[in-house]
C-alpha cells in the first residue's frame, strides 16, 4: 500500500512519536509501505513558524533530510495536483488549503493519508483516511 503522511504525522513521527496511533506507527516504521509526504506540508511548517503557530524542534531542513533518511519520497506540488484542487468540493467546516492540498495529492497519486484529522472523513468518495 502507498500512503501521505498529514503534516501532524509528520511532526509526531520526529518529536512525538507517542502521539501516533498504533497502527500508524506500524505502517510508517515497516519499510514495507511506500510513504510519502507532499512539499505542501513542509511549506505549511514554515508558514505556521512564521505565523508563530508552531515552534519546531527542528529545522526545515532537518526534517527533509530527515525523510529522505527514512525512506519518505517527497512529493512536489505540479500542475496536476492544482488541477484537481480546483474542482475538489468545497465543504463549509473545511477550508483549510493545506489539507486540501493534500487531498488533492493523495487523490491524484492514488494514496492513503495517515491523519488523525477527522475533517479528511468528509471527502469519503476522494480518499481514504489510516489512523
């Protein structure tokens, strides 16, 4: 199976792994699964630092090389994605453009999102949700 990582998985993977769900800690440390993480949430980091959202525990860079370490291909944002993004429903309690990014992302590449965000239940027909 192939899955996207939500940006707090992320973030929990590093720095707080006893956040994750048991079976999402199984999926992600078995190098049996293809994950990936779409560019999109390392700009979200940054923006939400910026924004003083988030403190971070580690830099940008720190965790990409860290990914790349792990194993994690980093997914790019292209024209497909966008493409998608702009017929993805709107939902009224969900307008968050991170996560629809990222659904749109997973729905193009044919991937599951690890997300303990109960707002990615709401696109059932688009993508599946692992938590």
């Amino acid at each position: 199976m192939r899955f996207l990582l939500d940006t707090h998985t992320i973030l929990w993977y590093f720095d707080e792994i006893g956040n994750l769900s048991e079976k999402t800690h199984e999926i992600i440390a078995k190098n049996e699964e293809e994950c990936f993480v779409s560019i999109i949430s390392l700009y979200e980091m940054a923006i939400k630092v910026n924004i003083k959202k988030i403190q971070l525990k580690k830099s940008i860079d720190e965790y990409k090389n860290g990914l790349i370490e792990n194993g994690f291909t980093i997914i790019p944002i292209e024209i497909h994605h966008l493409k998608y993004y702009t017929h993805l429903p709107q939902n009224p309690t969900h307008k968050d453009p991170f996560d629809r990014l990222i659904i749109s992302t997973a729905a193009v590449e044919g991937l599951k999102i690890i997300s303990k965000d109960e707002k990615f239940n709401l696109y059932p027909d688009i993508v599946e949700t692992v938590w």
